[in-house]
C-alpha cells in the first residue's frame, strides 16, 4: 500500500476509531482478515490484507464471505480481541506500519500490521510489546535480524527515510475507461480517505485480476494454436502422400493392358501411358502381371478412401486454427470482465478449459443471449459482437435482411451490424463509421487503413457444421477504413 494513501487513511482512523468495539473478528474468502467494529450507531467494516502482491488497510463498505476453515491465528484473534475496543489506531516510524491499541476486560493489547518488505505480517503484542502471536513466523538464524515468534520482545522495522511522494497517479486505461486515474479522497462520502483507498484499490484489483485472465487465456490459445497448426501441416503431408491415388490407378490400368509384355520376377517395366509417354511401373517380383495390377487397385481404393478422411481432417484442423486465431483477436480487443469470461467460457465449451462451477449454471450461461457492443451513431444503431459467439448470436439471430453486415477483410475480427429496419439507404458517413469500428475491432487494429467487406445481411450464410463465427458471402463490396474505437465506450 502506498504510504501516502496509508498515513491518509489512517489519519482518518485514528479520529474515527477510538471507542469502537469490535463485535467479530473473521477471514475472509478473499484471505483477508475482517474486523466488525461498531461505534456510536454505526457499523464499520476495516480490512487487513496481506495480499504480497497489494497489502493494504482501509474500511470497505462490502466484505468478504466468512471462510469456513479459518487459519490458527485468526481463531487466537477471535479469542481475544472479539468484544475489545480500540484505544488508538498509529504510524510506527513514519513507516507503512500500522498499530491498532487495544484493550478488553483492563487487558492491553497492540495490533500491528506490517505492510513493509516481500511479506507483509500481522503481530498480536500484549502491553509490554512481546509477541502473543503472529500470522507469518519468522524462526532466529544467523541472516535473520528481526525474528518474529511467540514470547519474543516485537522490535519493529528499521527506521526508513520519510516517504514525500505523491499518491501513485494510475494511467488512463482504455479498458477500463471509468477507472479513476489518481487517488483522491472520496469527496460527499462519509470516511472520505478509507472511502477513496477502497474504490482505488478495487480498480486496481480489478486490473490485476483481468490482466491475469487475459495472460491465462492467451497461453491457452497461443498453445492450442501452436497445436493445430502443427496438425494441420501433417495432415497436409498426409493428403499430399494421399494424393497418389490416381497414380495407383494408372499403374493398374497400365499393367493390364500390357499383361502379356511384363516378364514374371521383374522389379519395375517400362510401360507406355495413355498420352504415349513411357511409365516406369514398380513390380513385386514375386507377383504375376496380374496381382500386381490387383495391388495396385486395392492400394488406389484405400488412397481414394483416406483422401476423403484426410480432406475433412485438413478442413476441421483449418476451422480450428481460424476460430483460434479469432479468438487471439477477440481478446487482444476485449475490454471489460464480461468480454474475457465469454471468451472463457466459449473456450471452455470447446475444451481448452475445464468448465467452472455447477453444471446448470453453466448450461443457464450458454443459454443466454451472448453480450455485444451497441453504438448509436447519428440515430444509426451499429451492434458489434464480442466473441465468436457474439459475432453469431447477431450475424444469425439479430440481424435482418436489409442490415448491413461488415468485417475486416481477410483477418479475425468482430462482425458488425448496421440496423436497418426502415429498409432506408445507409447514409456513407454512417458505413464509413461502422467500418471503422469493424477495423477496430479486428487483428489489424494497429494498421494505417484496413480493407473491411460489407454486403446485406441476406447474403450472409453460416455453413453447416461450421464453427461460431464462421460465414460465407454469396455478394459483397470492400471499403478502406482507419480502425477507430468508440469513445463513448
């Protein structure tokens, strides 16, 4: 936790605080430890997390499911804190080391929180600061200059200079674009510091947490990517050795028209084809003319027959690598939570990822109309899909014969869909719009201009058996357009 958002929160505390009882002590589902307090009517809830990767203090207005199988040094707190009331909530040391005084039944005791170092620490000290218990022991050795164990005087961290820095100010993100940018007391609120730290840190929570779906989910398809791509090149090899068939069946006709020129026990004959060139034929010596012929025909039949399996292989490997690569697509664009989870559920749906939670409601998820954009553009409604489910739900389903359908031309990428109820002629600036959200939307987001096809939605076809997302055009025109987002997104 940032020090300056600590010594703000904490100034806010310490007038807050004094005088509130805490009625339950509990861990939560998220790992972070939940005091209730309550004070003159009012109920408050203050978090203790020691998340490594973002330890922090704050009051939150929502908590945290109580779990059920709490660790031994929350229960040792319950025991002893609950029904204790805080005397004096400090900074030690100028220093992201936060004391909590308390006293329960004239029995004193000091709560520290430790937000400093690799691993954050909670420490329960009685009134002559020895160690009652602590969440992160840290067993005596000869690199160890503060040990942290039970029945051992607490010494707090070093003295560190004082911090001067500004709250950290956060980029503008272009997925999240309600996010605040810096952090700022919660100006109306009742607890305006706790308030401000609790929706910073939910932002930057919620960041983290999509950043880490979006890491996930791209190994997931870059590696099962990798995989179809590489079936794919064998099975070409495949169909390539495949496509001898023909070749099998020359040999045989040839063979039996020449039956009586072939020596017995030759290994290969020099025969003349159809179109008067010389062929030279592979013999089994220990064959006749005849079951030469034979094996040539049974071997025709089978290459015949596995170029048809091979063929519809080669096309599903095909299929894959290109619902893969939208799905790369898809997600390198996905903006908000509700995007990443669709794409994780379609991607689940497939196979690629174990399916989460109860049966029905995932059955109830993929039941529900999938989520899309929708931009309204001069009174124009334009609906862009969010996965390769979107793109069908509104391609198929939405979409009427006389919208215009558009899609960036020849990569991965969003369908777009102009509603045209009135049957009326799309004014150019309004296609021009659609198109440019098409690029947008698509691989080739980061290029100067990009071709996008647009044609009525009537001449828009989904083959059988095809992948979501997949289409055929039976009339379209191309338009260049410069990819551009919508800012009102």
């Amino acid at each position: 936790m940032d020090f300056t958002i600590l010594k703000l929160v904490v100034e806010e505390l310490s007038a807050l605080l004094p005088g509130a009882k805490i009625e339950r002590v509990y861990q939560g589902l998220d790992g972070g430890l939940y005091l209730l307090l309550h004070r003159q009517r009012e109920n408050l809830v203050l978090l203790l997390s020691l998340d490594r990767a973002l330890p922090r203090l704050h009051l939150v207005g929502t908590k945290s499911a109580a779990d059920d199988s709490p660790i031994g040094f929350v229960l040792f707190l319950r025991s002893h804190l609950t029904g204790a009331r805080v005397t004096g909530v400090s900074l030690l040391n100028e220093d992201r080391v936060v004391e909590l005084a308390l006293t329960r039944s004239d029995v004193d005791y000091r709560l520290i929180v430790e937000l400093v170092g690799t691993t954050p620490n909670l420490i329960l000290l009685d009134r002559s600061s020895v160690i009652l218990s602590v969440h992160h022991p840290v067993l005596p050795a000869d690199t160890v200059k503060r040990p942290l164990l039970p029945g051992i005087t607490y010494a707090p961290p070093a003295l560190r200079p004082v911090r001067t820095k500004a709250a950290p100010d956060r980029q503008p993100d272009r997925r999240h674009p309600g996010a605040p940018h810096a952090f700022c007391p919660e100006t109306g609120a009742k607890h305006p510091a706790n308030r401000g730290a609790e929706i910073f840190y939910t932002h930057v929570i919620a960041d983290r947490t999509i950043s880490s779906l979006r890491v996930r989910l791209s190994s997931v398809i870059k590696k099962a990517l990798v995989k179809a791509e590489r079936r794919t090149e064998a099975i070409s090899r495949d169909l390539a050795s495949a496509g001898q068939a023909d070749d099998y069946r020359l040999a045989g006709d040839l063979i039996l028209a020449n039956l009586t020129r072939i020596v017995r026990g030759a290994g290969q004959a020099g025969l003349t084809g159809y179109d008067g060139r010389s062929v030279l034929v592979k013999l089994d010596p220990k064959r006749s003319a005849g079951q030469n012929a034979e094996l040539y025909f049974k071997k025709y039949k089978k290459a015949r027959t596995g170029l048809a399996i091979i063929t519809e292989r080669l096309r599903q490997a095909r299929e894959e690598g290109s619902y893969l690569k939208s799905a790369l697509a898809e997600l390198d664009s996905a903006g908000d939570r509700e995007t990443h989870d669709l794409i994780r559920s379609d991607l689940a749906a497939r196979g690629y990822l174990k399916q989460n939670g109860d049966r029905e409601k995932e059955k109830e998820k993929r039941s529900t109309a999938p989520a899309h954009r929708k931009v309204v553009y001069r009174g124009w409604d334009i609906l862009i899909g969010k996965s390769a489910a979107s793109n069908d739900y509104i391609t198929l389903r939405l979409a009427r014969p006389d919208d215009l359908w558009l899609h960036a031309e020849g990569m991965p990428g969003s369908h777009v869909l102009i509603r045209n109820p009135e049957r009326a002629d799309i004014p150019s600036d309004v296609l021009m719009k659609a198109a440019a959200l098409a690029a947008y939307y698509s691989k080739g987001r980061g290029a100067g201009k990009v071709p996008v096809t647009y044609t009525r939605a009537k001449f828009v076809k989904k083959p059988k058996g095809a992948n979501a997302g997949t289409v055929t055009l039976s009339e379209r025109r191309t338009v260049m357009a410069v990819p551009e987002g919508n800012a009102d997104e």
